[in-house]
C-alpha cells in the first residue's frame, strides 16, 4: 500500500510504499477534501504507478477482471470533536477484481422510490465522500428487499432520474423532438462526475451519430417515451462494472421494462468493447498511462 501522511503543522510526508495491513484510526476520523492544499496530482499519479510497478504480478489478464485502485483521504485527528481535522492520511490500495454484477449480462433491476435522496444542492453528492455511501445503504436493503439489485436514485418533485446505485445513468433514446439521443444528467451538484461517464460522452461525441446530450431526464418523460416505444436503451456507467444494462425499473406499484437492442446493435456492448480495447491497448489512446 502506498502511504502519505498529513499534518497542519508539517504539511505533506513523503510518501511510502509498504506491506499492506490495518490502518489505526481514530473514531472521530473525518473525510475532508476542502480543508486542506492538495498532494500534487501528478506526483501521486507517479506514486500509483510506482505502486502498481511493484505489484504488477496481481494485474489480472482478462478482458473481464481488472486491478482495482483505490485512493482514499481520511482525517486521522485525536480528538472527538466536529472540527477541521489537523492530521490526515492519503493511502491507496489495490485489489484484482472480476465483473460487479453477477447478472451482468441479463441487465439491472432498480428500485425507484421518491422518498430517498442521494444528494442535494449545497451538499457533498458530487464528491466520492464517505458519508455519501453509509446512509444510501438503507434504501439499498429496502432495494433487495423488493427483489431489485440496485436503487434508481430520484430527486426533486418531477423525480428526475439522477444515479443508478453508484453508477451514472445514460438513456439512449429518441428524444421529445424525435431526435435519437444519447443522454445523461448535467454536473449540477448532484451527480458524481464519474470518469466513465465522462469517457462516454467524449467517446459517442466523437462518432458524430446521434446527439450526446447532458440533460435534465424525469420519470414521467421516460414513461411517455417506453409507452411511445422511443426508449432504445439504458444503461449505468461507473469504473468498477464499466457499463451495466438496466432491464427493470419499479417504480409507484410498476415494474417498467426496458429495452435492449439484440446484442450486435447494443450501444452499451459497443461503448463497452472500445473502452476495453482502449484500457487493454488495442486502441492507441491518450487516455491510457504507461506503467
Ligand atoms: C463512483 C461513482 C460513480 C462512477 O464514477 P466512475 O469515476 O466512473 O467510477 C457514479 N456515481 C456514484 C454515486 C459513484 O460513487
């Protein structure tokens, strides 16, 4: 695991890489990403690197298995007070992971209800912050508990659609104006700015085959549009399951079905297999990074 300890008074340690094991923290520890000057970005990349270099045997070779990265920031102060915290550990550690989902394959089902919110205007939704994972586990479990795998987060009165899980949401579709469209939710502070979201929209962009919008997409415009039979797909995009189909969506006493397109004309298994062949190197790309 790669180490990088912070103090108010001494600033940023030198970073180390070392045997991986528990960390000791206090119960008052703290996610704080404001409080404190960032370690420089492309030190710390050069410090992953260094990381994954020496932990090069775990890299899985499989188009279906990746080494998971993952960075944390947590305040590590002594004390028990609610305040902004004067030590604080930066560690990143790595594991082989295989697909996410189990049922991949046959798609997602979500659990849509309106008494839930994920995140807010003015709130911390848009930062993978600790705090934004524990409390949406409640309505995860109440998820499972009406046979869906994942919550289909709403927010505001229209219920907009905003997240699927931990998963951005795209609707491929044909549009009110009858436009076919590739669409998901702006960064309005709501939505975590996933970077596979982010790939998504600059690779469809980049086709010039349909419109790729960030846009405001409510339940009931997407009830018209299956009644209308104008939905093509949908589908959640996040690192760890890249792209994941959505088959079902309850919402209000309905199980709603989603199409999907026969698997040659499937935008999601498209996006899907240039991203892989991107990330394995078959595609040349300035999005991949030498280790
Ligand atoms: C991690 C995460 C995503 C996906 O982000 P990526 O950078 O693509 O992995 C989307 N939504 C939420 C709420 C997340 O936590």
């Amino acid at each position: 695991m790669l180490t990088i300890e912070w103090s108010a008074s001494e600033g940023w340690q030198a970073p180390l890489i070392k045997p991986f094991g528990n960390l000791s923290l206090h119960p008052a520890c703290s996610s704080l990403h404001y409080a404190i000057q960032a370690f420089d970005q492309s030190e710390f990349l050069e410090c992953i690197r260094r990381l994954v270099k020496i932990d090069q045997d775990w890299v899985p070779h499989s188009d279906s298995a990746s080494l998971y990265i993952r960075p944390t920031f947590l305040g590590t102060e002594q004390s028990l007070g609610v305040k902004k915290a004067a030590n604080a550990l930066l560690y990143v550690i790595l594991c082989p992971v295989g697909s996410y989902f189990n049922s991949q394959t046959d798609g997602l089902s979500l659990w849509a209800d309106p008494k839930y919110t994920r995140a807010w205007k003015g709130g911390t939704g848009n930062y993978k912050m600790g705090g934004n994972y524990g409390c949406s586990l409640f309505a995860q479990y109440e998820a499972e508990d009406h046979g869906c795998q994942q919550v289909l987060w709403l927010y505001g009165e229209d219920h907009q659609i905003t997240e699927a899980g931990t998963m951005n949401i795209f609707l491929h579709w044909i549009n009110e104006d009858g436009e076919e469209e590739l669409a998901t939710p702006p960064l309005d502070g709501i939505i975590l700015p996933g970077v596979t979201r982010q790939s998504i929209l600059e690779l469809t962009g980049k086709w010039g085959e349909f419109k790729v919008t960030e846009r405001y997409l409510t339940m009931s415009q997407l009830c018209s549009a299956l009644q209308q039979l104008r939905v093509k797909e949908a589908f959640g995009s996040g690192t760890a399951c890249m792209i994941c189909p959505i088959r079902h969506i309850v919402y209000q006493g309905e199980n709603l079905h989603i199409p999907c397109q026969d698997k040659d004309s499937q935008l999601s298994s498209r996006i899907a297999k240039e991203l892989t062949d991107i990330q394995h190197g078959r595609t040349p790309s300035d999005w991949t990074f030498l280790v």
